[in-house]
DNA sequence: GAATAAACAGAACGATCCGTCTATTGTATC
DNA sequence: GATACAATAGACGGATCGTTCTGTTTATTC
C-alpha cells in the first residue's frame, strides 16, 4: 500500500501540479522527476486522472490535519479557533512558495462538474466548510450554517487574492473581517440584514 | 481592424475558453465552430496565447462597461453603488450558464506571472479594485486603500464560491458582509481592528 | 480584362500528449 | 542454482497539440 514509489511519485506530482498546473503538467515530467517507470505509475494509480485524484485527497487530508492541529494548538475556544484559520493563512500565504489553493485551480482546470477530480475538488472544499460550521456550532453562535458559509467565501476570496499579489495581506483583511461578522453575529445575527436582501432591493 | 472573421473568432474563443478552459480548448475546434480559416488566427492574434490575450481584454472591458453602467443605472450615490456591484454579481451568477471568473480560471491555468494570459487576467483584477478604490474615495469612506482591497476580496471569494456551488447565495452574502464593512467604516473605521492585528494576536 | 495582393481552406509538420506493450531486471521460493 | 513472479525501463502507438506551408480563390487597381 505505501509502496516508496508510490510515496514519491504523489509527492512529485503535487509539487508540478502544484507549481505549474494539471494539464501543463506531463505524465512523463513526473515519471522522470520522481525516477519512477511510467507502468509503476499506471498500477498503482491507473491514469493520470487517477493519480490527480490521489494528490487531491492526499493534499486535502494534510490541509485540514495541519489547519485543525494549528488552530487547536492555539487556544481552546471555538471562537478564537475560527480566526485561528486565518492566521494559519495568513502564514501559508507567507511562505515565499506559496502558488495559489491547488483546490481552486483544480475547479479552474476540470471544467466538467462530473469528472473525478473536480469532484475530488469540490470534496475539500465541502470538508473546510463543514469544519467552520463545526467551530461556529461550537462557539454558540446564531445561524452557523450563514455564518460558516460566508467565512469559507471569505476564506477562499483570500486564497484567491493572495496568489495574485502574493502577500499575506488578504488573509489579515479576511481574519479582520471575521472578527466583525462573528462580534455582530454574537450581538445582533443576520437576520436584519438578510431581510433586507430577501425582500429584492434590485 | 474589426473584421467579421475576427470578431467570430473572438466570440467563439470566449465561450468555448469559458466553458471549456483555455488548455482543454484546442485551436482546431474554435476554427471549426467559427467557420474560419488557420491562418485568419494566425495573421490576426499571432498565436493561441495572442488569441487568449485578446479574449481576456476584450471580457474585461466588456464586464467592467457593463458593471459600471449597471450600478450608475441603480443609483447616484457611491455608496449604494458599491452595493449594486455585489448586485450586479448576483444577477451574473443566476444566469444558468454561469460557469465561473474567466479571469480566475486563467490565473489558475497560466501559473507562470510573467506569460502573457496571466500579465491579462491580472490586469483586469486591477481595473476592478481600482474600480472600487474609486467608487470609496467618492463615497469619502475612511481609508478607501484598504476598504476597496476587502470588498476585491470579497467579490473574488464570491465568484469562486459561486462558481461552485451554483448559486446566486454568494453575492447576496458577499453584499451583506459589504454593508456591515460600509457601515462600520463610516462610523469607527478599522483602525481598531488592525491595530489590534498589527500587534501580533497570535 | 489582366495583374497584383490579400485572404482563404486545408494538408502537412514536428512535438507532445496519455496509455500500452515488450523485453529485462531483480527477488523470493523451492 | 533453477524457476516463478513482480516490478522495472523504455520503445512504441494513436491521437492531438500549436504552427507553418501550399495552393486556390477573392478582391482591387490599372
């Protein structure tokens, strides 16, 4: 199962992916970066589909293991831990290596919604928005579903922002922005606001 | 200079790299669709990367023409003009055939910053949050650098959210968020906040 | 109507894509 | 040491990529 081929060749493919992109990504660029046989690849993966797929999830599992570890070693509020996220972007944004959310440029790159891995994609994101769903159940806070969904937008808007100008500067303004939506949200809510909105101000 | 041929081209390329990506979308096919001969491209963009450029300036101008008349059709007042641009963002995503940012998908496929596609997408996330800056300055908004750069964040989440989800709900929350960060900046401004993150909170 | 130049359609090009096949290597078991 | 088996390297295949080249048609000017 953990074959070191097929460590290496995960690891590899993430890094090109990663830097330069699926489709401008050969199969043969990773086979001879990773000094792998090109049937090795094939056993264990069965395509370059599948071995997209298999970076996706291994690199959606190391994200949200690093993002709950960092926000837990931080504070035990549920509260804190919310803004925690964005300080954990704030300092992968920093990294002078940083190229942007893969999951992101997935979608960008695999169009068609049913193919496997805009489908592996989608799967991250639906994991980082359930887990601020959790922190906002947690924290006690009216209408978390709301709540959470607007700080995934705002969480993704940051990555999204950051690739462009390369600095950790979104992820500030996001955390600051949390910090106003989750203060009101424990003060007034939402439901003035959206109110205002369902009654169709266009 | 604005040859029928051309113009088919143009408007051939753009849905076809919007539905389909600007990797995924060979050449052959756009001339096919287009009913339009190789060497029309190639005497007219010089290259597929010349035709992508042209494609994304052409989008961009298009988008913010139709943006800026939209919120000065709605209002006079910079302020509600600022909301009518998350208005204007939720009426783009109803549309069925929505299927994300040209301009973040090109981001996305074009990693290398300096290839040409990626200098254009850029280009037009600038013309956006000038857009913005300059709608906060006219609204006499307190420190509008930082405003306009939250609310360009803000309208990049949304769009990615939405190009996800499918849903028109992104630009409705991503409006909401836009009001409470209008409606504070007017009275306290953030100094508050970032100070408070200026001092290392984590 | 003839001559010149531009625009045309489509074949042909080399490169590269993903995936398969074959021949060879190394390893474990008897 | 011989044999069975799995993993290897790398050639190979068909397809498609972006681009160039070759004739032919069309339009314009004398």
């Amino acid at each position: 199962m953990a074959s070191p081929k097929r460590e290496k060749l995960l690891e590899v493919a993430r890094r090109l992916f990663e830097t330069e992109g699926f489709h401008a990504t050969g199969i043969d660029r990773v086979l001879a970066e990773a000094g792998v046989a090109k049937m090795t690849l094939y056993n264990n993966f069965g395509s370059k589909d599948g071995l997209i797929v298999a970076v996706l999830e291994q690199s959606s599992q190391d994200m949200i293991d690093r993002l709950e570890q960092t926000i837990q070693a931080a504070s035990n509020d549920p509260y804190e831990q919310i803004l925690g996220v964005f300080d954990a972007f704030a300092m992968w944004f920093s990294n002078p290596e940083f190229c942007g959310c893969m999951f992101q440029a997935a979608v960008a790159e695999f169009q068609d919604p049913n193919s496997k891995p805009a489908i592996a994609a989608r799967g991250h994101q639906i994991r980082v928005a359930a887990m601020f769903e959790n922190l906002c159940t947690k924290a006690e806070l009216p209408d978390p579903k709301t709540l959470s969904r607007m700080l995934g937008m705002l969480a993704s808007g940051a990555s999204c922002t950051a690739r462009q100008i390369q600095t950790r500067e979104p992820a500030d303004h996001a955390r600051q922005i949390a910090e106003i939506l989750l203060e009101r949200a424990g003060s007034t809510g939402f439901a003035p606001a959206e109110t205002e909105i369902a009654n169709g101000s266009v």
